[in-house]
C-alpha cells in the first residue's frame, strides 16, 4: 500500500475523505487492542522505585555540596544537580499527562510541586504549552514549538529574519546545540514572566504558582552564594542551567524536529497526525531510563496517559497496527536523529538566505 501522507491531509474547504474515516477507525481498533493488553493500567511500583531513585540521587547532591564546600570540583555537582532536575521534569512531564497516579487532581498536585517548589518552572505555564503541542504536533499555527522563534521550523519564518537573527537563521542546525545552553535560563525566566501577564480570571492560582517559584529561586541562588565565593556561584549555575537545557532540549528535539509537518489550514485525522509526526529513538530500557520514556513518543502521543514501562510494549503493537495500514512508523537511533535534526534546521535556515546574496561573493569577501 503507497504511503498515506497525501491521502489524510485536507483543506478547511474539503469535506473528510475516505481515508480519513479509515485511519480514525484504525485508531479506535488499535485503543481497543492496547486496552485489553492492561497497558493503560498504572504502574505504581515503578513510580514508587522511580521516586525513590531520584530522592536519593538529589540528596546525594545536596550532601555532596555540602561537603565539598569551597572546591572547583562543585562543578560536577552542578552537573549532576543539571541531570538530576531533568529527571525530575520528565516525572513532571509524567503527572501531567495522567500517567502516574488514577486521580487527576493528585497527579496536578504532585506535579504543581514538582515543577514550582522543585524544578522551579511553572506548571500551568506548561501544560497549557504542552497540551497545545500534542493536540496539534508540527501544525504550522497551532503547535507551539513549531513557533516562530530565535530558531525557525519553516522557510515562511526564517525569511523574516535579519541582521544578527537571520545570520543566526542560516546556521542554526549547527548552533542548535549550543543555543541550547541558554534553554535552562530561558525556562525559568519564562515562567515568571506567563505568570505574571496570564488571564485575571486565574490571577489567584498564578500568585500562589509564582509565589512559589520565586521562593525556591531566591533560596537556592541565596544558598548557593552563602556557601560558594561569588566566581563559583556564578559558575555553578552557569553550569547547572547549561547542563539542565541541553539535556531537555536534546530529550525533546529527536521527537518531531525533521518529521511531516502540516500546513497552516489543513486537517488530518489523529492517527496519522500523531505517527507521521512523531519519531522513536532506539535504544531500549536504558534509553526510556535516559530520555523519561520520551524515546517512544509515537505511543506516548497514541495514548498520552500510558506510563512509562508499558510503551515498550505499546510499540509493537502500534508498529504492526501501521504496517497493516501502511502507515510509515519512524524510528532511528538517537545520535542519527541528531544529525537529522541538525540537517532539517541547516535546510530552513539556507532556504530563507537572502537571493542576491552570491555565494561566490561570500567566498571572496573571505579571503
């Protein structure tokens, strides 16, 4: 069977076609069979180890600060406090889309203090982001992290880039990665700033949300000053927030960077809008352990409330469920989707370069 990317994609105009009602049986079959597999069902024993884990790992970090005082070697710890935080986000990441617990509002509870008292991100913040994201993935105009940005994910926004910006634009594969590095400062400055402009009718939960986050702030930097000369301060938490937004934007970039993206104003069915935009990273346990099950983002974006261990086996399920479909299921290692994503963001980037700038030009003006 060809594939179906042309079939499902329809404008406003166009009533829904045949191939749109195929693939949204499709998926009601495919929910079926993964709800009589139990894999919709909690895994609270792996949550408990997962919880547990991570309590340990950060009080090994707090203990290690502690004891190493005023010592260059507090930059590991900072990298570490880097690593451990992301893990936290991603079990953050894990409450808020139901995965964790039965009870929606306990998951919004654990995961409020998670992100405001923990990480120090905001919660509402986002998980109206996310929810946008994963109702509408690589929809030009509807998902959020296809917006246009200091990178573009589009010929149309990186055309409207110039100067500085747009010499940022045409390398911003390369630069990706290091940009990322300002993702962690990015985040935390985000939060305070949505807070603090959000719609009034939620003016009393965003004061408590903020309020919140600008304590742990405030006394994680006055900690951190206290116990550390000003230069080691101010290179911990360079070095925690670089190791922080690295490792967040690495986890999240392979899952829909380089995928299908649909244009503004046109309609697809769920199924073939959350395969044909998602990509698997290979790599088994260990990689579901590094990226907070992320890996598997076709079944994480099929059935968002699964937990973690059962999208292993999810995967071979929706892998066969497409082949029969013929509905191309996209999985590659994790170092190759790097490299894909750092390719599609260099081919935005040259396609928006300004046509009369000549390259032959470009390679005078060099020498």
């Amino acid at each position: 069977m060809p594939p179906v990317v042309p079939a499902v994609l329809e404008s406003n105009a166009a009533p829904r076609g045949g191939a749109a009602a195929q693939f949204t049986s499709a998926y009601g079959a495919l929910s079926r069979e993964v709800r009589d597999a139990g894999l919709l069902r909690r895994a609270y024993g792996y949550y408990l180890a997962v919880a547990v884990a991570l309590a340990v790992a950060l009080g090994g970090v707090v203990t290690a600060f502690v004891l190493l005082g005023d010592s260059w070697f507090q930059l590991l710890v900072a990298a570490v406090l880097g690593v451990v935080l992301t893990q936290l986000a991603f079990l953050t990441h894990e409450t808020a889309h139901r995965q964790v617990f039965a009870s929606g509002p306990l998951n919004d509870r654990v995961g409020r203090i998670l992100a405001n008292a923990v990480v120090g991100i905001s919660y509402s913040w986002w998980m109206t982001k996310h929810t946008r994201h994963h109702a509408n993935p690589n929809h030009v105009g509807k998902d959020p992290d296809v917006a246009p940005g200091v990178i573009s994910f589009t010929a149309e926004a990186a055309a409207d880039h110039r100067g500085f910006l747009g010499a940022i634009t045409r390398r911003q594969g390369w630069l990706f990665f290091p940009l990322l590095t300002l993702e962690g400062l990015n985040l935390h400055v985000t939060a305070v700033r949505s807070l603090m402009t959000g719609p009034p009718e939620d003016r009393g939960a965003r004061r408590r949300e903020l309020a919140t986050i600008l304590v742990r702030l405030t006394v994680y930097v006055a900690v951190i000053f206290w116990w550390l000369p000003l230069g080691l301060g101010f290179a911990f938490l360079g070095v925690q927030l670089a190791v922080f937004g690295v490792y967040m934007g690495a986890t999240f970039a392979p899952n829909h960077k380089g995928m299908t993206m649909i244009p503004e104003g046109s309609r697809i069915d769920f199924l073939s809008k959350q395969v044909l935009t998602s990509r698997n990273v290979t790599g088994g346990a260990w990689m579901s352990v590094l990226m907070g099950g992320l890996n598997l983002q076709v079944e994480h974006h099929l059935f968002p409330s699964m937990p973690r261990p059962h999208l292993a086996r999810a995967r071979l399920i929706v892998r066969e469920h497409c082949a029969r479909l013929g509905m191309p299921y996209t999985e590659t290692s994790l170092l190759r989707s790097y490299a894909i994503v750092v390719r599609y963001l260099n081919e935005v980037g040259l396609a928006a370069r300004d046509p009369f700038d000549c390259p032959m030009r470009q390679q005078l003006g060099r020498r």
